[in-house]
C-alpha cells in the first residue's frame, strides 16, 4: 500500500479515548451497503499483505493483525481521536474478523464492526492495484459498461480530466490521435471524467453535454465514463489536480507512474511505449 494512502486512512482511523467499546458483527449484505453509499468506509483487511494482494474486499486497506495493535496505538500518541468514526474489519477467519475488532474496542473505538471472514463476501474481490474496481459503471452515452471494456488490452491509460480544466482540453486533440494510432498494438486509452456526476453518481446532463461536445472537437474519442463508488473513493478523491494521468494492464492493475499535467501528443507517445517496454 502506497504511504501516501496509509497516511490519510491513518488520519481517518482516530481514536476514541473515553473507554473501551464493543464490536459487532456484521452481514456482507450490510457492508455492501457501507461500501456502496461512502467514500471512505474505513474498511481494513488485517490478512498478510500477500494475501490482500490477491483479492480483497473493495475499498479494503491492508493492516495486518500483528501490527494493527502497535499502528494504532502510534496514532493515539499522536493525540488524535474521533468518538463517532465506524471501522469495519475481516480476516482470514472469524477469529481473526473477532480479534482485530476486540483489539480497536479495546482502544476505544465505540463502532466496530466485523465481516465473520472474508469467504462470506459475496460480492466481488479486487486485486491490490485495481483503482477502477470491477469497471461497472456507464459511458457519457449512458451505456453500461464493465471489465470487458479492457479485456485483452496490453496497456491502458487513463486520462482522468474534466470539462471546466483547459490544460485537460488542450491534449485531447493529441490523445485521440495516439489512441487511433496505437489501437492495433493494444494500447487504449480511457477517459475518466471527473465533474458530471452528481453527489449520488447519477449523471449531470448539463455537464454530459458539455463534455460530449469537447470530445466531438477535440476528435477525443476514445471511450469515457463516468466514476463509480470505487472510482470516487480510489482515484477522484485521491487526485490533486487535473488532468491526471495513470495505466493499467489488462487485468485493470495499477502499472508504471502517474502523471500529472498535460503533456504533448509525441511526450504521451514516448511515455506510453516506454511503460509498455516495462512490461514486457
């Protein structure tokens, strides 16, 4: 896990000092729910990072159980504290599940929550890497799409923009020109844009609008969606300026740098056939 990302689930994660709570259990239908309508649902796997690495709950941050005592325990040294924040846990077992939260109830944390492990999940399980998740969500046309939009690509960039960012607008032109001109050596580019969604992710037809027209001008067209719940939570929120800019193997896993910034079409070009030369 980057330090940047533990650092600011470390800020969220702050404790309670008034005394012990008690942890609850439960259902994956109810985490679903926490998962589907935050953010930031302050969800922790506390398997071996090898483990989370190979599959996790979606918006799960790695803490193993063995250093879950000791990194919290540095965070109340710090002097922070929050009463009201709701953490939620799983391991490999219920026990596991059971221990991490008896460990943050006995800090102080007064709503703690545990999944009775991570085979009760139901849903999907996201390798460590995949910032978009399993890709559910629609295209500025409202067309549903998924991982299949991916599927079989060597190398996929994301160009996260938006319609009021004028640096995002000016390389557009030249991206839609590489992503034609690289399409036959598996390269695609995806445009992730990051302003017409409303606060419950439906789309802002205004916006949708605008943004149709800047592509139909730029000759940007390449595929762009809209961000769903997981997108918001591991790229919009995370970002600091647009455009950003970062790729994926086919698999949608995290490869290469992130770039912030617009660059010209013949810089994209070297940066796109360098990470590719990286993969292989």
């Amino acid at each position: 896990m980057k330090k940047w990302m533990w650092a600011r689930c470390a800020v969220l994660l702050l404790l309670a000092l008034a005394g012990a709570g008690q942890a609850e259990e439960i259902t994956a239908a109810d985490l679903k729910g926490v998962i589907d309508t935050s953010v930031y649902a302050n969800l922790f796997d506390v398997r071996p990072y090898d483990a989370y690495q190979q599959g996790a709950v979606p918006g799960a941050e790695c803490l193993p159980l063995e250093e879950m005592k000791d990194a919290i325990q540095s965070i109340l040294d710090q002097g922070f504290n929050n009463m009201t924040l709701n953490v939620y846990v799983y391991g490999e077992t219920e026990e596991e599940g059971r221990q991490a939260a008896d460990i943050l109830a006995g800090l102080g944390f007064t709503h703690v929550y545990y999944l009775s492990s991570i085979h009760a999940w139901e849903g999907e399980l996201v390798k460590a890497g995949q910032v978009l998740g399993d890709l559910n969500t629609q295209d500025l046309s409202g067309q549903m799409v998924d991982a299949s939009l991916i599927e079989g690509k060597k190398l996929v960039m994301v160009n996260v923009w938006a319609t009021y960012c004028n640096p995002c607008i000016s390389e557009m032109a030249g991206l839609g020109n590489l992503a034609r001109e690289l399409a036959d050596e598996g390269v695609m580019i995806l445009g992730l844009v990051s302003d017409c969604s409303n606060g419950d992710l439906s789309p802002k037809e205004e916006q949708v609008n605008l943004a149709r027209q800047i592509i139909q001008i730029t000759g940007a067209d390449y595929p762009h969606i809209l961000p769903s719940q997981t997108m918001m939570r591991n790229v919009i929120s995370q970002i600091q300026a647009v455009p950003t800019t970062f790729f994926l193997n086919g698999e949608g896993v995290l490869v290469g740098q992130v770039y912030v910034g617009a660059r010209e079409e013949a810089d994209w070009k070297q940066i796109v056939e360098d990470t590719l030369a990286a993969l292989q």
